[in-house]
C-alpha cells in the first residue's frame, strides 16, 4: 500500500526520519510549540479555560489559538505529513460544525447559539502541536504528564486554602462564586443548604485524572513520598468538590486499575484506597469541614431528611423535557445551538429554587452529557462518538500492553490516563464536560497517545532522543 493511501506510514517514516541526535540544533518551531503546549494546560487545568488572564474581549485561550494558527500554519508549510496532519484535523473540524450547525439552522437554532455551542471544538485545533511535542522524544511524554500532574496539585493547594481561609472566616465562598463566574469558570462554589462547603469549577474534573495517573504509577511503576503527598492532596480537594459525579470518576479510574493489576498489584492498590480514604476523611471531619453524616447523605440518592437530592431531581426534569425533543428527531438530532423546549428553563427554577448562570440560562447545555448528545446529534452522532471512544481507548490498551514488561513508567503513565478516561466518561454522564474545551483536550491528549503509540513497535521508546 502506498504512503498516499496509509498516511500513519507515511507520517512514521517522517518522524523517524527527523528524530534529532544530540548535539544538533534545537528546531525553534519545537521551542515554542513546547511553551504553547505548556501554556495550554496552565490556561485549563489552573485557569479552565475561562477568562483569569484575558486582553480586552480575548480570554487566554482564545489568544492562544489565534497564535497557534499561525505556528501550526508555519511548521505545516515546512513538513509535509504533519500539513496532512493538520489539513485532516481542520477538515474534522469544519466537517462536524458545518453538518450539525447546518441541521441547527435548520431546527430553528441561532448563528450565535451555534457558535457558542461548538467552540470547544477549536482545541482539537491543538493536536498536531501536542503531536509535535510528543514525537520529539518519549521523554517529553513524562515531561508532559509530570508538568500536568504538578498543575492538578498546585490547584488542588488552591482549593484546600480556600476551603481553609472560609473556616477561617477569611474569604466568604459564596462571594468567591460570583467571582467565579466573572472569569467563566463554571460549576458551583459555596455552601450546600447554607452549611456544607463545596468548591468545584470546569478545571475541577482534571483532578481525576491526577489521582488516576499517580494511583497507576504507584501500583505499576515506582512509590515515593512525592507521589503519595500529591495523591492525598488530589484526593482532598476531590473530597472538598463535593460532587458525587467527581467520587464516582475517580472509583471507576480506581476499578479499571485493579481490573488490569495482578493479584499481589491489586492488593497494594486495595490497600492504597483504603489508607488514602481513611486519611481524607479523616482530615475533612477531625478538621469540621464535613461530618461522616455529611459524607454518608451524599453518596445516598436522598438527602438528611429522607427527600430526593434537588440535583437528580433536575437532572430527572432536564430528561423529560430532553425526551420531547429526541422523540422528534431521533436519528440526526437537533444540531449544534439547539435550545431545551419552552417552559423547561422555568420549571427549573422552580424546582431548584434558584436561576442558573447566564451561560446555561440559555437552555442550551444540561447536565446530562449523553442525554444532551442524543438530542443534539441524533442516535448516528452518539453512536459515532461511542465507536470512535472505544477504538481510541482499546488502542491505548493494547499498546500499553505491548509495553508493559519492558517499560513499566511509560506503561503507568498509559493505563492511568486510560483509566482516568473512563472514569471522565462516567463523570460526563451526570455533568456537562464533554461539551466544553476541558472535555475536549481530554480526548486531545487521548488520540495524540494514540497517535505516537504507533512509533513504539519501531523502537521508539528505545531511541536516545534529545
């Protein structure tokens, strides 16, 4: 078969080809796509892609993405396969926004609701520059989940101060939430029922995936002090968010470890849960941020006083009504930009007895993520994105497997952000991260994993790259 024809050839080939040795000129296109990428995981993981930093109308992140078209732009017209690379990509891109925002302005929907309902769609703009970053050397791939572990704990610092400084009577989380919501941060900070804390923002859900990937490197690669302080400060301030979908992602990414460990592997991991759940909870009560009543009426689908938790009964709301529109248009959906039918914004308030942010007063998004999908894009979009998940995540696995005996860092490092997927995925099915650029540059790293695992059956990992 011909190059044209099998591009992953034709892309390998070239990699291989331009593998730098020691000594040679560092490309200057790798420095600053290095930096982007850098930048890229501050501005989600601290930032959440809203607007902490921002330059007039610009967030951070949209500034990134106009820069990055120009350097994309740049190193596509020097190297020929990752032009292709790139040209595929935003054909995906526009192919997905073009369908679905045509069948939008079919179904009555908006240009700007369309817009806005797709945008997340840009940071799948970022794969070829994390591809680029990734093929440089194996080394860069430790180097960019150390970088994203480091990012998930110095936030989850954040979180624990804030939760401290409110017992403190320091900083009031109810104010915090407004201002919040003035940098698009989303979620909900402050306090449940006018007494129980909770702090979770967009840039929450990446905490999973730091308590993933160091739970995987500690049963499969190597145990230190360093990883085992970083994995109970993740694990406290995912118990600080207070978000049952957040627990559950992390227990599924727990289970799927254990799955995939031997019998003397899923000891210590069992062990390790237990030790780390006994010193959470034990911090969050002996320091009065929760009681164990607290924690227990949380994970139990009534509240204290034996009534159903106002959440799911919204989320149950945001179902009927979802039901009305999928009855309609089961096969292809609504599109992009279409808004929940009339009467559900309302009868939401209602229920919860408060409006929501201005964002999701829209009635475009609601929390249930496959629900949301299946009205948007019909049974042929949600069986698209399931097939194209389940090939990325089997892929992942069976290249983590074929490096597993000989390369036990590289091989934690997999099976932890496979794991941490999942439990994302079951995460999703309650809250709305899919649909937003968060949830996208999880699939992002996800298929650029994917990507250079193709390099690893032609000694990729044994290379001594720069």
């Amino acid at each position: 078969m011909s190059d044209h024809l099998c591009p992953e050839k034709s892309i390998n080939r070239s990699v291989n080809a331009k593998v730098p040795v020691s000594g040679h000129k560092v490309n200057p296109h790798y420095l600053i796509a290095l930096s982007f990428v850098g930048l890229i995981c501050a501005d989600l993981v601290i930032g959440g892609g809203g607007r902490l930093v921002s330059i007039g109308p610009l967030s951070l992140r949209m500034l990134l993405f106009l820069m990055a078209i120009f350097l994309i732009g740049g190193m596509a017209a020097t190297d020929r396969n990752l032009g292709i690379m790139t040209a595929k990509t935003l054909f995906w891109i526009l192919a997905l926004v073009g369908f679905y925002g045509a069948i939008g302005i079919l179904r009555g929907s908006s240009v700007g609701n369309i817009f806005g309902d797709a945008n997340f769609l840009v940071i799948f703009f970022y794969v070829p520059l994390i591809f680029m970053v990734f093929r440089r050397s194996k080394l860069n791939i430790v180097w960019f989940f150390d970088y994203l572990i480091l990012l998930i704990f110095l936030f989850s610092l954040v979180t624990i101060l804030l939760v401290g400084l409110h017992f403190m009577n320091i900083v009031n989380l109810q104010n915090l939430d407004v201002i919040f919501k003035d940098f698009a941060y989303g979620g909900n900070t402050g306090m449940m029922r006018g007494q129980v804390p909770r702090i979770y923002t967009s840039s929450h859900i990446f905490l999973q995936f730091g308590f993933s990937i160091l739970l995987a490197e500690i049963i499969f690669f190597e145990t230190n002090a360093k990883k085992i302080f970083f994995l109970i400060t993740i694990s406290l301030a995912l118990l600080f968010t207070f978000t049952r979908g957040f627990w559950l992602g992390a227990a599924i990414s727990g289970f799927a470890l254990g799955v995939q460990a031997g019998f003397r592997k899923s000891v210590k991991l069992v062990a390790v849960g237990l030790v780390l759940v006994l010193i959470v909870a034990g911090i969050a009560i002996f320091s009065g941020v929760y009681s164990g009543e607290t924690l227990i009426n949380r994970v139990s689908i009534t509240n204290e006083n034996g009534e159903s938790n106002t959440g799911d009964l919204v989320r149950l709301l945001q179902f009927v009504y979802a039901l009305q529109q999928i009855e309609k248009h089961p096969v292809l959906g609504l599109g992009f930009g279409a808004k929940m039918p009339e009467g559900y914004l309302a009868a939401r308030e209602t229920l919860s007895g408060r409006s929501k942010e201005p964002l999701e007063d829209t009635g475009v998004s609601i929390e249930l993520t496959y629900v949301n999908m299946l009205r948007k894009f019909g049974l042929v979009g949600l069986a698209a994105f399931l097939i194209f998940t389940t090939l990325l995540l089997r892929r992942v696995y069976t290249r983590a497997k074929f490096i597993k005996k000989d390369h036990p860092q590289m091989y934690s490092l997999y099976i932890g952000y496979m794991a941490a997927v999942l439990g994302f995925l079951a995460t999703a099915g309650t809250n709305p991260y899919l649909f937003n650029a968060s949830g996208a540059f999880v699939f992002v790293i996800l298929i650029c994993l994917v990507m250079i695992s193709g390099e690893f059956k032609q000694g990729f990992l044994e290379h001594k790259h720069d």
